[in-house]
C-alpha cells in the first residue's frame, strides 16, 4: 500500500471501510484523481455542499419527499442543466464525477451518484438502484417507494414504465422481477462504474487505463477471479508477463470449473518460456 501513488492509496482506504462508512461521492472523485491529478476533491464536495444548501434553503429538511424530490430536480435538472449524455455516452468522462460537475452531463450511473449525494445531504433517504442496463435511484421512507431517474431529468417512474425501459433495452428477453429494483450498496455503485470505465477502455484498446482500473476493482473486490483473469490477460498484452503468468495460475488455482480454464490454461507453458526468456 505504501508504494501506491496517494490517490489509490485514499482510495483503498475508503473502500476498505465498513460500507456504510463509505463517502460514495469522495470515492468516485478519488478514483477520477489518478486521471486528472491536480484535481481539488474539497472543492467538487463543495459544490454538491452549496447546491444542497440551496435546496434546503427553498424547502427545508421537514419537507414532504415529492416536494423535496420536485425542487432536487428543478435546481439540478431545469436551472443547473445537468441532462444525460445522449450525444456521446461512451465518452469516459461521462464516469468521472468532476467531469459530470464541470459538464452537467453524464450517464445514469453517474447522475444518479450526484442525485444520491445532494439528496443525502438533505436528510432524504435515497439509495441507487441496479437496474439492468439504466442505473436509477429510489425513495424508500413514510411507507411508500419513489423510484426516480436521473438520467432523464428526474422522471419519477412507474413499475409499466420500468417494464418498458427493460422492453426497450433488451426487448422481450428479460421481465422485470422485484430483485432489479432493490437497492445496491456503495461498494455496488463504485463497482458498476468502474466496469463502465474498464469496457470503454477495452473497447478502445487503451490497454493501461483498462489496467489501471481493473487493479480499482481489485480493492473493492479483492478475491474477484474474474478481474485477476482479465488483469492477467491485460499484463499479457502489455508484455508483462510474469506478472499474466501469476494472475492467470491464480485463476486456474481458485476457479478450477470455470468454463474457461482449458483457453487460459493453454497461456501457462507460453508465459513461462517466455518469462524464463526474460530472465
């Protein structure tokens, strides 16, 4: 840990706390700080501070859900601006919170932490929801169930209407159970929006950045044998390879059934002549 650069080492210290202890917002400014390194996180918490502040200031901690749910979406969506990113949604600045800040655009996932964040702020118990393919929020308190999405500017939907996002998305293949709108836990939602980050990154070929957040993904889920897999085959492409030939026998040594193993077992023999090549 000592030898980590200072922002993965504060990353790794949140997200070893006990998940309630987690600052999901300060999380995701941290892990976007190894991107842009002068980023100032006080300063981004301080805009969410003041536009809660605002909202507090107009309706007060004791207001009713729906009012305070209506006045969150006409500061942020109607005199802020902030809208999701339809024009280019696999930009990978759509996943960093300070970029969300400065562009008032984003994905669901990442609108939906800046919705999570000032609602907290306000005493409003609002928790993401991993909903297949479209991250939304939900309202859970006085007996009733609010489900909100944030990525088109706060709609407040309906179970047909998530049926329909489901229908859209997926067509026909997938009904909509109750478990998809359950709420997700921090570590969750950091999770999620560092695989969105790690598939654009493949997609784009840019191999050290995919690295760089499979090793984020690793601190939040250290026995995942899929990342140390995809680590592994990653560190192969980038011809380091004794560290693929540790990752992949991992692999094979903890995930013995997986459908896989015969592909990956077939690297072995490879990354050992060419790691005994090396030294």
């Amino acid at each position: 840990m000592k030898n980590q650069p200072e922002a993965r080492r504060l990353f790794d210290e949140m997200v070893s706390r006990k998940d309630e202890e987690v600052e999901l917002a300060k999380a995701a400014l941290l892990f976007a700080k190894e991107e842009y390194p002068d980023l100032d996180i006080d300063e981004y918490l301080s805009k969410l501070d003041l536009m809660a502040g605002e909202i507090n200031v107009r309706v007060g901690h004791s207001a009713a859900p729906h009012s305070m749910i209506s006045e969150m979406n006409r500061c942020l969506f109607v005199e802020e601006g902030f809208r999701g990113n339809q024009d280019d949604y696999y930009d990978p600045k759509n996943s960093f919170l300070n970029d969300v800040l400065d562009r008032k655009i984003g994905i669901p996932i990442s609108l939906s932490v800046l919705y999570i964040e000032i609602a907290n702020r306000l005493g409003l118990p609002i928790t993401g929801v991993g909903f297949p393919g479209h991250f939304i929020v939900k309202y859970s308190g006085l007996g009733e169930e609010i489900l909100i999405d944030p990525f088109n500017k706060g709609r407040v939907l309906t179970k047909k209407e998530c049926d329909e996002i489901l229908n859209r998305i997926y067509g026909r293949n997938i009904q909509l159970q109750s478990e998809f709108l359950e709420p997700v836990t921090k570590k969750q939602i950091l999770t999620r929006m560092l695989h969105n980050l790690k598939s654009i990154y493949l997609s784009s070929k840019n191999s050290l950045k995919a690295l760089s957040v499979v090793d984020k993904l690793l601190l939040i889920n250290p026995g995942d044998m899929n990342e140390i897999k995809d680590r592994g085959m990653l560190y192969y492409g980038l011809e380091c390879f004794a560290q693929a030939l540790a990752d992949l026998e991992t692999y094979l040594r903890n995930a013995p059934k997986a459908k896989d193993v015969d592909v990956i077992r077939n690297y072995i023999p490879l990354l050992k002549g060419l790691t005994a090549r090396i030294n």
